[in-house]
C-alpha cells in the first residue's frame, strides 16, 4: 500500500541534504526546486506496490527518495513481467516526457521499499514551463533511461545470464549504496525471463568466484571487482552515458 507521510520532510526541506534523497531534485537550480517544493508530497512504498499499469492514466511523477528503487516491467500474457530498467534516486518514474496526462506502456512497482516524493503531472508541466533547467534536467534523464533500455535489449539478446545478472546487481548497488540485496531466485528468474534452475546454477558460479554470498533471500556482494569482471560492457556503457549527459547524477558512490 502506498502510504502518505513524511518521514524525510525536514531532510527534504533542507537543499543541502537532498543530494540524500534524490539526485535529480538535487541537481536542479534552488528556483526550480522552490517551484516544485510545494507540490511534492511524501509517501512510503512496499516491494511490489505498482504506481502505474499499462494502459493508466500517469497522474503523478514519482521521485525515488535514498533507497527506494522502482522498475518498469513489462507484463506479459503468460503472467510473467519482465524487468526492462531501474530507477533509483538518480531519477524519476512518471510524465517526463509527455504534455500532461498519457496512458503509461510499462508498469512501474517498486522493487526497494522506501520513500518517494511524487508530485501531480499537471503541476510538474506548470514547473518545466516556468523552469527551463527542469525541463532540460527531466530531458536528459529521458535520454539516460532511453540509453539504458536500448542497452538491455541488446544484453538480453547476446549476452549470457551471469553477465547480465552481475550488470543488474552492479545498478543495484550503486543506487542502494549498501552490499546486500533483498531478492529471492524465484524473483530473479521471472525479472531475466528464465527457469529457476538457471538462476540458481548462475548463482552458484557468482559465489564460486567470490563476488556474491546468497543467503535466505538476500544476495551480499562480497567482490564488487569480481563481480564487475563477470558483468558484461552493458554496465559501465550506461553509466559513463549517464555521466555525459548528466554529470554527477548517477549514484556511483556516494561521498
Ligand atoms: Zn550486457
């Protein structure tokens, strides 16, 4: 259930912290932050809680805040949806580029609980009219989750499931900024649109080399240099894209 509250208000409140909660808001000038502050409203979020179906109306863009993580999945007939980008406080799910209200392709769930910060689209249109650098900002993360959907049609096509499982947990990482990673197999497996047992045997070579421990639904990253020898180009294409585009927005660590 999406809750409201406002759990990160007075961190929210205060510019310099906001590089905490969200990158994107943080990048903005303090008059286009000033513009949407008013119209931001905190809510919490549980694993799995959808924001948006295919096909709804997109009235809110949501602002992942720390830890929070939303994926866009594509639902499938077969019941199965799978994951085509993640979106973490170094972006915003939701209306950015659309005029106003249109039907959504993907859904958006929420993959790591947390906080976010949603504001209604027809506000943030009012915004991006007023505030030329926030439309420029939403613009060019558009172009940054573009890139990383072009990517993983791509990995997915070619590349072999531990390259791109290592890849994932990478974009994980750099947006939890912590080493341990609620996910069980059965997830994974639905999320890369494979059996099980492929999981589990790519699991089992990624804690061989060392780069991962896997314990009761909890993947721990024990080697981040292993486990970027194991992922393929996809990762640090889409990063360094990113950091072109929009510098010193991707969370690669924090300070
Ligand atoms: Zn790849």
């Amino acid at each position: 259930m999406l809750n409201e509250k406002h759990p990160t208000q007075a961190m929210f409140d205060r510019q310099a912290e906001l590089w905490t909660c969200n990158r994107l808001l943080a990048s903005l000038p303090p008059p286009a932050t000033e513009r949407l502050r008013p119209f931001l409203e905190m809510i919490s979020a549980e694993k799995g809680d959808t924001l948006f179906e295919p096909g709804d109306d997109v009235s809110h863009a949501y602002f992942p805040l720390g830890r929070t993580v939303i994926a866009f999945t594509l639902p499938l007939r077969d019941g199965r949806a799978i994951e085509a980008a993640t979106v973490g406080r170094e972006g915003v799910v939701g209306g950015i580029i659309s005029l106003g209200v249109k039907p959504a392709f993907a859904r958006a769930v929420i993959r790591i609980p947390g906080d976010l910060a949603r504001v209604g689209i027809q506000r943030l249109e009012e915004a991006k009219r007023a505030e030329p650098r926030l439309q420029e900002n939403l613009t060019r993360y558009a172009d940054c989750l573009i890139a990383q959907v072009l990517q993983s049609v791509a990995c997915a096509t070619v590349h072999p499931l531990e390259a791109r499982c290592s890849r994932w947990l990478l974009m994980m990482q750099d947006r939890l900024q912590a080493p341990q990673l609620p996910m069980t197999q059965d997830a994974l497996a639905e999320m890369f649109g494979v059996a099980r047992t492929y999981v589990t045997r790519m699991a089992r070579g990624l804690q061989r080399k060392g780069a991962i421990s896997y314990r009761r639904g909890v993947i721990r990253i024990e080697d981040r240099a292993v486990l970027e020898a194991s992922a393929c180009e996809c990762y640090g294409l889409v990063r360094d894209h990113f950091e072109r585009v929009l510098p010193g927005i991707y969370p690669t660590r924090e300070p």
